[in-house]
C-alpha cells in the first residue's frame, strides 16, 4: 500500500526560503510521476512542480523561477525548495504519486507565509 509522509512545512517570514520532504513507502517498479500541490484557503487545489521518471520536469508559472524539485527514486523521496516565498504562497501543500491510473496523496503539511 502506497503510503506519502510530508514533512518541512512550517511559519516563514515573506522573502524566506524552506524545503518540503516527502517519503514514501509501497511503490510500484513502474514509470511515475511524484510531485506536490498546493491548497490555498478558499480554492482548489493546484500543481506547484512535479517530476516523472521518464519525463520533464513541470513548474506552475507562479513557482517556476523560485524553485527547485528534487526525486531520489532509491531513496522515494521528492523534496521541494521554495525560495522568495511570498504570502500567496500559503497553503496546505500535499506530495502525490501516480503510477497508470492510480493517484496517491500524502496528509499534507501546512506552510504559513506571513510576518
């Protein structure tokens, strides 16, 4: 069973920088993507980056210039640093997998912007 544990959110100050980690655990061997998304209070959930192992990587035009994802798929984890965070980027912010049809997704960790 697929399971994804985010860790790494937080509060940070607006200009700050902060890494999200994901572990998962119950992969398949298959092509797949891992990524996160983000939920802001009041809206729908949303790709911030997303890589497949046999594909590009995808930025979201507000996270693109400011951002970095990262995958060990040794390891199964998918890790995202976020520079210059601003206020909008507040939100819950959720790592997924996909393999074929199937989508997972972690519990969430919590990444407040604010001073």
């Amino acid at each position: 069973q697929v399971q994804l544990v985010e860790s790494g959110g937080g509060l940070v100050q607006p200009g700050g920088s902060l890494t999200l980690s994901c572990v998962a655990s119950g992969l398949k061997f298959s092509p797949s993507t891992m990524g996160w998304y983000r939920q802001a209070p009041g809206k729908q959930r949303e790709l911030v980056a997303s890589v497949s192992t046999r594909g590009p990587i995808v930025y979201s035009d507000s996270v693109k210039d400011r951002s970095t994802i990262s995958r060990d798929t040794v390891a199964n984890t998918v890790s995202l640093q976020l520079n210059s965070l601003k206020a909008e980027d507040t939100g819950v912010y959720y790592c997924n997998y996909k393999v074929g049809t199937s989508n997972f997704w972690g519990k969430g960790t919590l990444v407040t912007v604010s001073s």
